[in-house]
C-alpha cells in the first residue's frame, strides 16, 4: 500500500511539473490578446512560481512599447524580465522552438489575429485560447471564426475568452455555438489579478 501511494504520488508530481503551452489569439485586432496574455503571464509567474517565458508570435511590436513602460531587472535586445517571467521579444517561427526547449514550466505564445499564418504552431499548443470582443457588432466574428474552424480536429476544446462581457453574452454565446466562453473580468492593471481572475484561471488549468 505505502508502494502504490509514493508512487500514485510521483505520477501526481509528474504530472503538476509538465510543461504548460498555451497559444492565445484574437479573432480580431484590439480585442485584448497581449493584455490577457500578461494577465496569463503574471498568473503563472508571480501567482503560481512558475517559471514563465511570454513569446511575442507576431509583428505587433507590442512588446517593445511594453519594455518601454516599466522598469526590468533583465535587457537585452531580444527579452526582458522580470517576476519569474521573461518576455521575449517578436520571435521568428523558426526560434519557436529553441525557446520551448528552455527550462520554463510555462510558455504563453502570443500569435496576434493572423490564424492562417499561425495555424501550424497554434495546433502545437497543449492549451489553445480564442480572444473575441464582447462589441454587438463583434459577436458575429466569432461566429465566423468558428464555422471557419469548426472541421478541425479537436477545435471544439479550445477555449473562448471575451474580456469585459457580462454573464448574459457569455451563456449566449455559449448556447449558440456549444463552444466553452468566459468572461474575463475587468483589470485595470495587466500585472496584478483579481481573484475573480486569479479563480478564471485556476479553473482553466488546474
């Protein structure tokens, strides 16, 4: 019995210390990717102590005004760092790889909106997260984005997440699609959670 239970235990541990690989992407611009991607980041890396490298996937130079507003115990002219989490900057398909192969226990990969020239690393992600805006006039892409995917194997466990949207949109759009939503909740500051989104992302992961 006490075999079976130090090993039921390190199967546990095993599995707590994989590698979590999540690809987040917008269904359009200015939905909020890179803002809930630091969201994501600060979640593992500061929240959980787990050693975090954030990927910029695409040309947005997001990261280079982002490397401007705060101060970094880390520079160079391809990251940054700081808080268990290194920001890499604006990085070619091509280095993907060689960064996966780091010694993080989390790696956020940032594709912005261009699904088509992202599809092949995106399908790589153990976890895939779909940004949409809780606009009216936005919804329906998110319904065009998923008829457009819908023939890929395994799409219909991506995950949803519209910033800011009331409970009322989420189940709406939920029933239309039978597609998993979530509401992310309103931060006024990318580095610091909410329990309500701390409580978001724990449920997602954990």
């Amino acid at each position: 019995m006490i075999r079976k239970s130090m090993l039921l235990k390190k199967l546990q541990d095993s599995h707590n210390h994989e590698k979590k690989i999540t690809g987040i992407m917008g269904v359009n611009s200015g939905v909020g990717v890179t803002f809930t991607g630091i969201l994501l980041a600060h979640f593992f890396g500061v929240e959980k102590g787990i050693p975090t490298a954030y990927l910029e996937c695409n040309n947005h130079q997001d990261f280079n005004r982002l490397q401007d507003v705060y101060e970094w115990c880390q520079e160079d002219e391809e990251s940054f760092a700081m808080d268990n989490i290194t920001y890499y900057k604006n990085v070619p398909a091509g280095q993907i790889s060689g960064i996966l192969n780091e010694d993080y226990g989390s790696y956020i990969l940032d594709f912005g909106t261009d699904f088509d020239a992202a599809r092949e690393e995106f399908f790589r992600c153990s976890t895939k997260i779909i940004i949409g805006d809780r606009g009216i006039w936005n919804l329906s892409k998110i319904i065009s984005f998923l008829k457009s995917t819908e023939d890929i194997k395994g799409s219909e466990n991506w995950i949803y997440i519209i910033p800011c949207a009331d409970r009322r949109t989420i189940l709406g759009m939920a029933n239309k699609t039978s597609r998993c939503f979530y509401g992310l909740p309103y931060e006024s500051d990318p580095t610091t959670l909410s329990k309500k989104t701390f409580d978001l992302f724990q449920s997602i992961y954990f």
